[in-house]
C-alpha cells in the first residue's frame, strides 16, 4: 500500500518542532481530509479540530476516529470562528488544492491569536524559469484588475490565478513575499522535503502503476518542459504586537 503522504508524520512533526507550540493549545488543520493529522495532533496532547470540503472524507474521519472534531468548511471563508482564536492554523498538501489561497492565508491571520504559528507543507517548484514566473505575475495582476462579478467568491468557485502559485505547485520567493509583506506573518523556516516526495511517488509508482490518484491538481509538465518539483515546509509567526 502507498504512503498516504510524503514523509507520512515525520514532516508534521518537524513542522511542529519548529512551530513549538505549548501543550493544549489550539490548533486548526485546513483541508484536514480523513483527520489523520487532527488525530496525531491531539495525541500529541494538543487540542486540535479540522474542516474539509469532501463530505465523504469527513464521514471517513469520524468513524476512524470517534470523537473527533472534524466539520464541513471551507479555509477561504471561516466565518464561523472569531478572531484570535487559535495558537496555530496547519495546511497540509492543502493550500496548493484552495480555490482562492490567499483569502485562506489572510483568514488563518485573522483567525490566529497574537504570536500564533502558520504551519504549509506543500508542493513548490525548484529552479522555475524566470520568463514563466514573470508571465505567471503579469496575468494574476491583470486578473486581479478584473471587477468582480456575482458569484465570484462563492464556494466551489474556479481556482484564482494568482502570482505565487501556477498548476499545482508554489514559486517559494513569491509565496514567501506573500506570507510576510502582503498579510503581515514573520517566516521562521522554510525547509526543503523533496527526498520525501520522491520517495512517496517512488512507492506509489511501485504499489498503483501510475500517480493517477496522487498531485491531481498538479501539471508535472508545462508546454513540454518537464518541470522540477520539490515539497517544502514553512513555518511562520503572526507578531505578537
């Protein structure tokens, strides 16, 4: 049987060693699946609850794990939590899957106490051409000048084109710029996992005979070009002033 993930929880736990969160505190996972990481969470005595837009994933969550706080949601409009409430907000392999992920970034900011930790690990791509990631920011500023239209920020909506993200992957300079100039969070890490992923894609190559069940949203080529994808983790800080 495949890796469920890259590095199964040896990523969540080096996420969570650098985060350093105190026992008890709060966490929300977004795009927490079948509430695996939510129940490694609260094993490792933090408190922690997820949402996830596949109700079927959610079924899943609550009959492995009884109890569990796992609800319908999603990360780009969390209406339903007030401000400051919890000490950390986690994105695994899900930030790169938010139809618009920069609203999920500024709501974890919103939802996050004072000094609390934002945990991504995700897909980025390596090395990525210079012409592309220019193109990429050209178009998501011209789209960001389009006036919006009814519906545009519904749920279920088409993925946002945005300036540090393009098929399925992240550019980490952009992300980064993102993470701390335009929302206001402080970067503590950023550490490099790909030896993870191209183990997981190993086995599950080697158990499945494809990756036809893995990186759906991903395009492992671009106009031909074979791209180099890596898998990342980020940590930051929102400040405590």
């Amino acid at each position: 049987m495949a890796l469920k993930r890259p590095g199964e929880f040896n990523i969540t736990d080096r996420a969570l060693e650098i985060a350093n969160f105190k026992m008890g505190s709060r966490i929300l996972d977004i795009g927490c699946g079948q509430g695996d990481t939510v129940n490694h969470l609260n094993e490792l005595g933090l408190k922690a609850e997820g949402i996830e837009m596949n109700l079927s994933d959610i079924q899943i969550a609550k009959e492995r794990y009884p109890g569990i706080d796992v609800k319908f949601g999603d990360g780009s409009f969390l209406d339903d939590y007030t401000s400051f409430t919890f000490d950390g907000v986690t994105f695994e392999c899900s930030l790169s899957m938010i139809n618009q992920p920069d609203e999920a970034l500024h709501e974890a900011y919103c939802v996050m106490k004072k000094g609390g930790r934002l945990i991504i690990t995700d897909l980025y791509e390596i090395d990525p051409d210079p012409k592309q990631v220019k193109a990429v920011e050209i178009e998501a500023d011209r789209q960001a000048r389009i006036p919006h239209q009814e519906g545009d920020c519904d749920e279920g909506t088409v993925m946002r084109f945005v300036n540090f993200r393009y098929e399925g992957a992240f550019f980490k300079e952009q992300l980064i710029r993102m993470v701390e100039e335009e929302i206001g969070y402080k970067v503590l890490a950023f550490e490099d996992r790909t030896e993870d992923l191209n183990n997981y894609v190993a086995q599950t190559l080697m158990d499945e005979g494809s990756l036809d069940n893995i990186c759906s949203n991903l395009k492992w080529e671009i106009n031909g070009k074979k791209r180099k994808i890596g898998y990342f983790i980020l940590v930051a800080q929102k400040p405590i002033a």
